[in-house]
C-alpha cells in the first residue's frame, strides 16, 4: 500500500516517524556499482533488498549533492542535483521509487549552514568585493587589527579559528569570511531574506520529488547573535557544543524560526513528512525545544550517543531524553554510531567508553574487541527496545569495528589537517562496507579497484555473506531483533517503565508482555524469572552473562 508520492503507508493511524528504524547511509562507502572505488546510487539501489530484509523502516542518505567533496559531501556546490560520483537525478528518482515499493522511505540530508566555497553564490561573493551585495549572503567581515587579525574569537568545529582571509581581486590581503567548519565551507547568512527564500526552494525541489524526511545539518549553527560579538572561547579550545550556554554562534534563538518556516513547507506537503535536526547542545531541554510542536518532529540524540557504557550513565540519559520530550510530545531518539564517531563496537572496548564528537577522539586506540562487539551487540538490543525511533549506521549490524590504522596518506577528514595532525579525525568509521568474499574491496566495488579508503583484510569474516547464514552473527541478532520489533505492538507506543533490579542492571517494560534486560554487573545474572527469551544477544540459558542482553515475552506473548 502506498500513499502520496508512492510513499509507503503503515495503516496503523500512527506517524510512521514516531517509532522508525531509520538506517544511515554513508553512500560514498556503501556500495560501489561504476567501479571507481566510491559507493553511488545504482549501488545503494542494488543492496535496497538487503536493507529491506534487514528490516528497517526508512534510509537517511548523506549529502548526495555535486560536492568538491572537501568535507565529504557536507560542502554542497548545487543543492538540486546529484554529484556525477553518484549518479544522477534519474537515478535518484528510480532510488525513491524502487525503496518505496520495497516499503522503505527515503530522507535527505540538507547541508543548510554552509555551502561550498565553489557554491555560485560564493564564487560570485568573492569576485564581486567588499560592501558588495553578493557578500551579503555569507558572513563577509573585515579583520581586527587593521585587518590582520580575524574579526572576533569564534572557532572551528574541525580545529583552529572559524574565520579565513580572502585576497580581493587586485591580489591584496581582504576581508576574512567566516566558517564554523572547514574553510571550504562559507557559513551563509540566515537574515538574509534570498537566503530563505532560496532553500525555501530547495526543500520543495525534493519534496517534490517525493522524499520523505529531511535532515537537517548543523542545525544549531544557523542563526548569530547580531553583531557577532566573541563568544569568550580559551584559546585552543575545541568545539564542544554540548557544554556551552549562551554562546553567540551557536543555539541561538532565532534559529528557531527558520525550523518553523521548513516545517510549515513540509506540512503543506500532506503532514507525513518528516524533519530531523542534527543538534548538538547543551543537554535534552536545550534539544527538545527543536521539536516543539510547530517545529521539526525529531533530533538526533547525542547525550544517547556519548554515553559510556555504564548502567547508572544510561538510565539517567534515558531517563533525561524521555521527560524533556514528554512536555513537547515529540518521541526520543536513540543513536549508538554514526559517520562522525568512532564506531561504538570499538568504543565500547576502551578504557574510556564515552564519544567524543566530530572526529576529536582521544580514547586509547588499543580497544578490546571481543568485549566491545559483546557490548555493541547488547547496546543494539537496548536501543531497539526504547520508546521512539532508532537510527542504525551502516555497517552497525554487522558489527564493524572503527578502523583504527588508516595509514595517514589515505586520512580524508578536514579534521585530520585542521588539527594539526593530532585528531585523526572520522575516517576510521567510513571505511567502505564489506559485502563477500575472502579479500578487498570484498564485493564493494569490483575486484581489483581500491575502494577510497583502504578495507581491513581481516574483514573477511565480517562480511555480509559471511554473516548471513549463522545464526550467532550479529547480522543475524540484528535481523531477529528487528523483526520482533516490527512484530510485538508494545515496541510501538507502549511507554517505557523500569523494573527494580540493582544498580548495574537495566531492566525495563514496555507494556504488561515485554522486557529488555542488560547486564552491566560485571557477574552472571539469574534471569529466569524474567519469562521466555524472545532475542538473547549472547548465550542465556537461565543467565546473562556480563555485558549481554536479552528480550523476554513476560507474559501470553
Ligand atoms: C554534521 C555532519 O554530520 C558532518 O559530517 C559534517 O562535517 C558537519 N555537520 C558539517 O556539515
């Protein structure tokens, strides 16, 4: 059955977007199909079968813009075409129709803040001068200092100031612009009414086309305080986000309307199209005001995400996400991986379990993996278990752990050079998925082609074909897990209560018939009066062992 735009319909009256398994595709590293070592569209679309028995509900599809790929994609020269890398506009239309009929839905990435350095709008800024117009739509301010020191203290998400120095057309040293990435992304200014009216018209072009959802990037960054005044950073701080309050290029109020005007464009197209914002801020107040009702419908879940791997941590991030939700009626989140963390199988074997954001990930690299892939695969059954909507990073379900020795030649990521060479950055989460076969590329790309970023030889048992016929796979726990999801109602709507089982236990309802129980402890847990095993994501014959978990049927289920 499917509804407008060929989108499918779920039937069961509630927004499909209150409980999604959205699955994050990082195209460039998905599948390759014109064998130049990059993942597109006709391979995506090759695999949309797999994704659809793995049994997720929806796809988020990273920038898939022309981009001069200086941050992956995040750096977008035209935001209503394809970039030939991946394909073309036909392709991406055949993409929308083929997932919808295998009842999937598609969302889009919108890269709003910035644009690329090779955007029109720049291009045409910089030939154009000082006091033009054109530099009007970005941040164009001349320097402090007699024009040798940047205009206020504002810094870089990826390292180093938030500002560089254009030399004008007679080759002088100029103005500085300001960008709170890389430079080769200008942030754009939002007071700027063509701005709005501009993206106005971007988000019709793919509603129109039938997308679904829309996430919205950096959505924090796109409103300043006026005038610009320094935010008070110590020098060499880094971009944490989460901890700050009142800072003036970042979370600021007015941000608040342009997420307004997106979502009155988005319901004009039916009332089931979905935004969701990339908001890293200072805790769930902060976050849920981004989802007020006249706002976007869901936000990413960072405290989730950078939790450690603690029972006491977890329970009050949970706890935390669901009551600042409540008062705003929008569903939480939950997010364990994604392209700008390190992947949380390795994560979660390290001394320091917590995520870092942005690629600025300090943990030891020396990760126990046999312990963090027995802690991803009973963080997934968590996950799946919340009340809300979940978000799966490609490559989670087959348990790939972060690569963490991509020789320093093939480091990608803006952060790896704007740190000075000290924060290798986000690469090691990218590398390219493996599909089969005993070697690289692994039937990403086509034998004898290097993917773009080199694959661990050692993925050979990793690999989808190598997962799908064993039943203690995690590809297999995934499956399993996500079809019980789809099947038990509770999973859908039933509100979440804890059941009293000790500090270093979680343990919780989701209705009167189901119970998720991790075992944080440390020691073997007696789980026998919990009911029948629905999904274990390790041995349990009457006990869990440490840093497991299980699903039960506690009641008729
Ligand atoms: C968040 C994206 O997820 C990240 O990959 C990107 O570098 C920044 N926003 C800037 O667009």
């Amino acid at each position: 059955m499917t509804g407008a735009a060929g989108a499918p319909v779920t039937g069961t009256g509630r927004a499909w977007w209150r409980d999604a398994v959205v699955y994050e595709v990082y195209l460039r590293s998905f599948a390759d199909s014109d064998d130049d070592g990059v993942g597109d569209l006709g391979g995506l679309r090759s695999r949309l079968p797999y994704l659809a028995d793995l049994g997720v509900d929806a796809l988020w599809i990273t920038p898939w813009y022309p981009s001069p790929m200086a941050d992956g994609g995040y750096d977008v020269a035209d935001y209503c075409d394809i970039d030939p890398r991946f394909g073309t506009l036909d392709d991406a239309d055949a993409l929308l129709a083929e997932a919808h009929a295998l009842g999937l839905r598609l969302i889009v990435d919108l890269v709003a803040n910035h644009t690329s350095e090779q955007h029109p709008w720049f291009r045409a800024a910089l030939a154009a001068g000082p006091g033009s117009p054109e530099r009007d739509r970005y941040f164009f301010r001349n320097g402090r200092a007699g024009g040798a020191e940047p205009p206020n203290d504002w810094i870089s998400a990826f390292g180093g100031p938030a500002w560089s120095r254009v030399r004008e057309a007679d080759g002088s040293p100029g103005q500085w612009y300001l960008h709170l990435f890389a430079p080769q992304q200008p942030d754009l200014d939002w007071t700027h009414p063509g701005v709005r009216e501009d993206f106005d018209a971007v988000l019709r072009f793919w509603f129109d086309r039938g997308v679904d959802g829309i996430r919205v990037d950096a959505a924090p960054a796109m409103a300043k305080v006026t005038g610009l005044p320094d935010a008070g950073h110590a020098p060499g701080a880094l971009f944490e986000s989460r901890t700050w309050v009142g800072n003036p290029h970042w979370d600021v109020d007015e941000v608040h309307d342009i997420l307004r005007r997106w979502r009155r464009i988005g319901d004009s197209y039916g009332g089931d199209r979905l935004f969701v914002t990339e908001a890293v801020v200072n805790g769930p107040e902060r976050l849920s005001r981004y989802v007020r009702p006249d706002e976007m419908h869901t936000s990413f879940n960072f405290d989730y995400l950078t939790c450690p791997w603690d029972a006491r941590s977890l329970r009050a991030v949970i706890d935390a996400s669901l009551a600042a939700l409540e008062p705003v009626g929008a569903p939480a989140t939950w997010v364990l991986s994604s392209h700008d963390e390190t992947r949380h199988a390795t994560r979660f074997g390290r001394a320091r379990t917590g995520a870092a954001t942005m690629g600025f990930d300090t943990g030891a690299p020396s990760a126990d993996r046999e312990l963090g892939l027995r802690r991803a695969r009973a963080a997934a059954l968590l996950t799946l278990a919340l009340p809300g909507s979940a978000y799966l990073y490609q490559g989670e379900e087959l348990g790939l752990p972060e690569v963490e020795d991509l020789p320093e030649e093939a480091l990608q990521d803006p952060t790896w050079e704007r740190s000075g060479r000290t924060a290798r950055g986000r690469d090691g989460c990218r590398v390219p998925l493996p599909w089969r076969g005993e070697r690289p590329p692994f039937g990403f790309t086509e034998d004898g082609v290097a993917p773009w970023l080199p694959q661990p030889p050692g993925w050979a048992t990793m690999t989808v074909a190598a997962q799908e016929g064993d039943p203690a796979s995690t590809l297999s726990l995934y499956r399993a897990a996500l079809q019980l999801r789809r099947r038990l109602p509770e999973l859908a709507g039933a509100p979440l209560t804890w059941v009293d089982s000790g500090d270093d236990v979680l343990a919780l309802d989701r209705g009167p018939a189901f119970r998720c129980v991790v075992n944080l402890s440390g020691e073997p847990l007696d789980v026998t009066a919990h009911g029948r095993v629905l999904v274990a994501s390790g041995p349990c014959d009457g006990r869990l062992q440490p840093d497991t978990a299980a699903w039960f049927a506690t009641g008729g289920t």
